[in-house]
C-alpha cells in the first residue's frame, strides 16, 4: 500500500488504538491530502466508548503517533452519524452550520454558513470542503447566509410573478428545491400537497401555470433556432454569391 493511499491513515489508527483492532471502534472512512491534511469518520455501537476520545489518547498520545508516522499531517477525527445531513456539518468542523438543503437526486448538499463562518467552512485554498465531500461521498456547496439571501430573493420574486403564487409560498418551494417551473410541473397535486399544505385546487393551479410557462419557453426556444438557422442560411448563401462574383 502507498504511503499517501487514504486506507494508510486508517492502519496507522489500528495500530496505535485497540479499540479499533477489538473491532469496539469502526474507521468507517478517511479522506486524505497527503503531507497536508487527513480527516477519518469514526463510530462505535458502544455509547459507553467514546471513539474520538480513544482517537486521541491520553494527552493527544495516540493521534500523535500518527500525526508523526505520517511527518506531520493534520488530522480531523470525525463522528459518524446515520444522518447524512448531521454526519456533512460533523465534517466541516470548526465551523458552525446554520442550514442543510439535501438535493437526494444530484447526491449533493448546500450547506448554510453565517458570513463569519464562510472562510472557515472552506477551508484554506478549499481544502476542509474538498475533504468534507471525499470523506462522505456527497458533492457540498458552501454559501453564506448574505449569498443565499440573495440568491433566494432572486429566485422567490421569480416565483411569485411567474407562478401568482405568495411570498411565503415560493420561499417554502426555494427551500424545497422547487426553484424552476421544469421541476414543480413534474409535481402531481398529491405531492405539492405534502411539501406544502395547501389545497390540492391550488396545487394542480400552480403546476398548470408550470406547465404553460413551460410550453411558452419551449415554443420561445423553437423560434429563436428556426430565426438562427435563417441566418446562418442568409449568411451561407450571400457567402456564395460573393464567391461567384
């Protein structure tokens, strides 16, 4: 095994702590920047053990260890969780999240942090992020509140003046994930009903209105290549006259 391989980290672990060689604690993964930084995911069945706690050892006896087998790496112990969303904010410690948005089908997270907070949150050159998402799989896009506020406010008077909908409305449908009419049309008025508590009337209404702002842009969309290939047409055909002159 090379040295710089992530699973290297989690032998040198086994080595030092025997909790782990007991199989009471489980490395369930590591990601790793060799030379620079390392962060590993640790968990046991036993809430009587404290696995970051037997991580670490005695006045940090343990982790060091490790930390000068590997020449100095920094290593980030993490808790694992069976709540993906709490597991991502475990990850990019120190820094404080303020919100998780979990996107199921691009297997991606916007994560939330205050203003003061962005910098850490990613880490320097992107660093902590960029282990973050290695360590759990998951693609995670960091913003702070003052980006999202704007994003969102973008996104919400989109909503409102596209979808006749309230305010209040189309924040609970930003927040859903629900930002494009593409998506609320591909909604049935039963699953618009759960997401967000208003009549079923009012769902098939909205996803209607989705619907025809949809064919509008498609039928825009149309026009605009049949105007493109006109002129591409013109041009070729005045090219040729010009070439036969």
């Amino acid at each position: 095994m090379s040295r710089t391989h992530p699973q290297f980290v989690m032998k040198l672990f086994e080595v030092e702590v025997p909790e782990i060689q007991e199989g009471i604690i489980k490395i369930l993964s590591a990601a790793r920047e060799p030379g620079e930084r390392a962060k590993i995911s640790v968990y046991s069945d036993d809430p009587d053990i404290d696995p970051i706690g037997a991580c670490v050892g005695v006045k940090g006896s343990r982790v060091q260890a490790v930390v000068q087998e590997l020449r100095g790496e920094k290593i980030d112990i993490i808790p694992w969780n069976r709540d993906i969303a709490k597991f991502v904010c475990n990850t990019l410690a120190p820094a404080k999240v303020s919100k998780v948005y979990i996107n199921e089908e691009d297997h991606s997270m916007e994560v939330i942090v205050n203003d003061d907070q962005l910098s850490l949150a990613i880490g320097k050159r992107g660093q902590n992020v960029r282990l973050a998402s290695k360590l759990t799989g998951w693609k995670i896009d960091i913003s702070s509140e003052s980006e999202v506020e704007k994003t969102s406010k973008k996104v919400i008077d989109e909503l409102v003046e596209n979808l006749k909908v309230s305010e209040i409305l189309a924040r609970v449908l930003n927040d859903e994930y629900l930002r494009d009419p593409k998506d609320i049309a591909k909604l049935t008025p039963e699953e618009m009903n759960k997401i967000t508590s208003i009549s079923i009337e009012d769902c098939k209404r909205i996803i209607e209105e989705a619907k025809t702002i949809m064919s509008r842009q498609g039928s825009e969309n149309i026009q605009q290549e049949i105007h493109v290939a006109g002129v591409a047409a013109s041009d070729g055909t005045g090219e040729a006259k010009e070439g036969g002159a």
